[in-house]
C-alpha cells in the first residue's frame, strides 16, 4: 500500500512554481494527491501531498529536491494540509449542532450527516453515508423521500425504532436548488422531541432574577447588595423595608436566587388578598372544611413554598387577627390547615416587606409587637431614588433599551437637559415612576434624541390636568363622568394619606377592602414617602 507524505513550500511567488514542482515529482516517479496554492503579500505557500505507488517515499531526498527549485524560501514536513484542518473544524461544527443534520443528493443518497443524526436513527456514520434515504426509515413515512418527489419544503412530527428503543422527532426538510434552478439534493433537520419539551419546560420557567438585574453601582446600592450576599443562604426571616417603587420584591427575588434553595419563589400581597380568603391561601384547609370545599382538601402557600421561600408583601396590612397565625408558623415551622388537626412542618425561608413603619403600627395597636420582633432580626433598607441620584443614567439606559426594543424604535439616548431634569425631581414614586416617565418619554419622541419637553414629571402631569379640566373641551364641556372620577381620586388620595392602613381606609370610606384596591388600580395610586400619589398619566386623557 501506497504511504503518502506532506509538505510545506514556501516561494518567492513567481510565473511557474505549480509546473516546477509537478515536473520535479513526475521525474522521481512520484504521484501528487493533492496540492493547495496561497498566494500572500508576494509569496507563495504551496501544501501538497505526494506518494509512490511502488513503494515508499523518502522525506529526507525529496526535502533535498524540493530545495533545487528557482526561488524556493523554505521547506518542511506538514502534519495535516489546510483542506483536512477545514474539514475537520466543520465536521467539529456540524457535530456540536444541537439537531441532527441528513442532507442527500437528487437521487436520494445520503452524503451528510452529523452525530446527532446518527443519535437520533440509532445508526453508525459509515452505514449512514452512501446508503438510499429509504434505508433508514419505513418509505412510507420518509421526510426526506416526500421533500424529493415533491420538491417542496416537508415538516412531520416521526419517530423510529432504534436499538435503546423509539425514538420521536420532529423533522423540517427543504430542497435544494443550484443557482440555474436545478433540482440537487435535500436537507432534513432533527430535533429529539424530549429536547424540545426540555426547551418548552425552560422557556415556561419564570425567569431568573439575580442582583445584577437590580440596577446600580451608587455606594448605597453596592453596600446594600454586598450585605444581601453575606445573608442570602442563611434561614434567618428577612425584613425588607422601603417606600414604594423602590424595588422590594425584586430584590427578593434575587435574594431567593442567590439562597440557592431548590423550592419555588411564592409572593403574597398582604394588602391584595380579601381578609375572609388570606387564612386559606397561607394555611389550606382540610377536606370538608366549609361547603364548596376541594375534596381531600388543598394545601396553603406555606406548603407550596417548601424547600423554597415565601415572601409577605406589605405584611403591616396583614389583618391583626391573623397575625398570631403568621407568629405561630414562624416560631413553630409548622402550619394546621383550616378545618384539620395534623401540624405540618413547613421547610421554607421567610422574606418580608412593608413601605410602612412597623414600629409606629405597633404603637397604634395594629400590628402584633411579637410578631413585629419576630420579623425583625435581619432588616434590609432599600434606598429611595431620591437618596441615589447618581444611578439614574444607568436606570433610563437599562429602561430606554426594553421600551425601544418593545416598541420597535432606533436606539434612543437623553439629552444633558432632560438628564439634568431628572436630577431636580424628589422621585416620590422612586425607580417605579421614572420607569413610567421614561416609558412616556420614549412613546413621544420620535428622534433618537429624548429632550426635556419630552420629560413629563407627576407634578407636571398633575398641573396639566387641573389647566385642561378648566378649559372647554371641543363640544362642550368635560364629560360628568370625568369630572366625578377626578373628584373620587381626591378623596381616595385624601382618605388613603390620612389613615395608616389601606384596610383603615377602606372602613373610612364605608366601601370593602377589594373595591378599594380596584379604585387604587385604576387610578394607578401609588404610595411611596409615607404619601399616596397619582401615578397616571393624566394628559393623555384630554387627547382621546
């Protein structure tokens, strides 16, 4: 058998050099395989291959031969030529793709195919390659077949039988064509079908939420994350305070993240959920427990939460008849649904959150002072925007790439005016409000440059809305239906800033805890600095 040797030649480039080095090798008696020629910056590399059919070939005289020719810098012995390394960095491509490529010529004879390929039909490479499509899978049901008889782009959902079993695919093959038309080959991409579940599974899954996600770098910020890291994998209740819009649950979140606990994250909003249904949500309730209930019963939150953690959201609004409950759960680590009588033992860590001041509700007698010691070992204050000025650049940058991404924009960026602007505001609404402001910015400007008049602040929007209310609108004059909504916010703002609970205020107001939620959504209220605000929008309404 035939042993070939390869060479690297390097030549000043010149008229000839192919014709020089073909004539040397044919009077030795020797055969090229092949040979690369690479023309650079005035010289020639030359790979080539050569053997001798009746015998061996010696390195060492042809090295001395390849020296004769005219113009010849170097020579040397090659390990691999530059056709074999390309061949080799596709085949390493073509194998770490994540579907199974089988590509065959117009006749239906396969001439490709990756790893996970072979994987997928539970066949070898060198049985695959140079065998008919038809070979590997019932004709009948062959994507590839039905994509050459009918020249069209075929997508089946396959399976077939392999030696660890069957396997099930989903298959998307398309013709190929050369550039006159012509009708050459096929390709068929494969994907397992458990990987696609995997994927589906994952895409399903709520997102990450880790302290990069919390944007800042002010020293309040990087001291505040710095702490989180050194108390997140400890089991200690967690108090997290802040004025709303400060980013409390978020911050949660990523203290959940960075706990690595196997368990689910599970928020609950103390102030959302209606007073007669929060006992059942937290604790479950047994089978029979009150009519309509599920047969052998249903597990609280509490439950649901194991090996994860549960987080309190404003927990001052935590009615105080339940708070001996919540009490009872945190000391104990166990739980009795409603209507039972088997203690639970509960594995989940306990984060909480209040924009309220605790302190003052326990001297005001609505919240428990144990219960208030008792959440109260490890307290996180997050910092009012108002407090770290300096991170609003890296905020309206994080907020204007999601806007122009969501609303399909060029990238916009702010002027020095409209950043100075936002330096001069208090932010009672916090990094909630300039989210909204941001969001409005980018909606009305229409360059890649946002400008101050674009900024529309809450104060300013507020002013705006008492000028239009007392200009005529074309037609008349404003809607009843207007003018009493403006009114009821005033008294919902009043009300809400005068009592220290929402559930207070919603006894003020003589309407139900719920109905006052929905009229605090509607008029998107926000509560931030101990005072309730209007957080709406309130200019666009005069333009509908």
């Amino acid at each position: 058998m035939a042993r070939s040797l390869k060479f690297k030649l390097l030549f000043e480039d010149r008229i000839g050099i192919v014709y020089d080095v073909a004539r040397l090798m044919v009077d030795q008696g020797l055969n090229i395989v092949s040979m690369e020629v690479e023309q650079q910056n005035g010289y020639a590399k030359i790979a080539v291959e050569i053997e001798k059919v009746d015998g061996d070939v010696d390195k060492d005289s042809l090295l001395s031969l390849f020296s004769t020719l005219p113009k010849i810098e170097s020579q040397a012995e090659l390990e691999r030529l530059p056709q074999e390394r390309r061949e080799r960095w596709y085949r390493n491509l073509f194998d770490g793709m994540s579907e199974g490529v089988l590509s065959v010529d117009a006749n239906g004879i396969i001439n490709a195919a990756n790893s996970v390929a072979c994987r997928i039909l539970g066949q070898s490479y060198e049985v695959l390659i140079n065998s008919h499509v038809s070979e590997t899978t019932d004709p009948k049901d062959c994507i590839l077949a039905e994509c050459i008889a009918k020249k069209i782009p075929i997508n089946r959902r396959r399976s077939v039988n392999t030696d660890t079993g069957r396997v099930e695919y989903y298959g998307s093959a398309k013709p190929i064509f050369d550039t006159q038309g012509n009708f050459i080959g096929a390709v068929l991409l494969m994907k397992n079908l458990k990987e696609v579940q995997a994927m589906v599974d994952a895409v399903m899954t709520p997102a990450q939420i880790t302290f990069s996600d919390f944007v800042g770098d002010s020293p309040p910020v990087r001291n505040l994350i710095s702490f989180a890291h050194r108390i997140a994998k400890l089991d200690t209740i967690v108090s997290i305070t802040g004025e709303s819009g400060t980013g409390k649950e978020l911050f949660a979140k990523a203290l959940h993240f960075d706990s690595e606990r196997s368990g689910p994250f599970i928020p609950i909003n103390c102030a959302a959920l209606p007073e007669p249904l929060i006992e059942s949500e937290l604790f479950g309730y047994a089978d029979g427990a009150f009519t309509g209930a599920r047969k052998k019963g249903k597990p609280g939150l509490f439950e649901a939460a194991r090996n994860g953690t549960i987080f309190l959201d404003e927990i001052g609004e935590m009615p105080h008849t339940l708070q001996a409950k919540i009490l009872r759960v945190l000391q104990d680590g166990l739980v009795r649904r409603i209507g039972g009588f088997d203690e639970i033992p509960v594995n989940a860590r306990v984060l909480t959150a209040t924009n309220k001041n605790l302190a003052e509700l326990v001297e005001e007698g609505t919240f428990r002072e144990d219960l208030f010691y008792r959440i109260n070992v490890l307290t996180v204050q997050i910092p009012p925007l108002r407090e770290r000025l300096g991170d609003i650049p890296l905020l309206v940058d994080a907020f204007l790439l999601r806007f122009n991404q969501r609303l399909e924009k060029p990238k916009q960026t702010l002027s020095q005016g409209a950043l100075a602007k936002l330096n001069t505001y208090s932010w009672p609404g916090n990094v909630r409000e300039l989210q909204n402001v941001i969001e409005r910015a980018s909606i009305l400007s229409d360059g890649g440059v946002i400008h101050s008049d674009a900024i529309l602040l809450n104060s300013e929007a507020a002013v705006d809305g008492k000028r239009a209310a007392s200009k005529p609108m074309k037609g008349g004059k404003r809607p009843l239906k207007e003018l009493v909504g403006d009114y009821e916010m005033e008294i919902l703002l009043e009300t809400l800033n005068s009592t220290s609970s929402i559930r207070k205020a919603a006894k003020m107001l003589g309407i139900s805890h719920t109905a006052l939620l929905k009229k605090i959504a509607k008029y998107e209220l926000q509560g931030g600095n101990k005072t309730y605000h209007c957080g709406k929008n309130i200019p666009f309404r005069n333009f509908q």
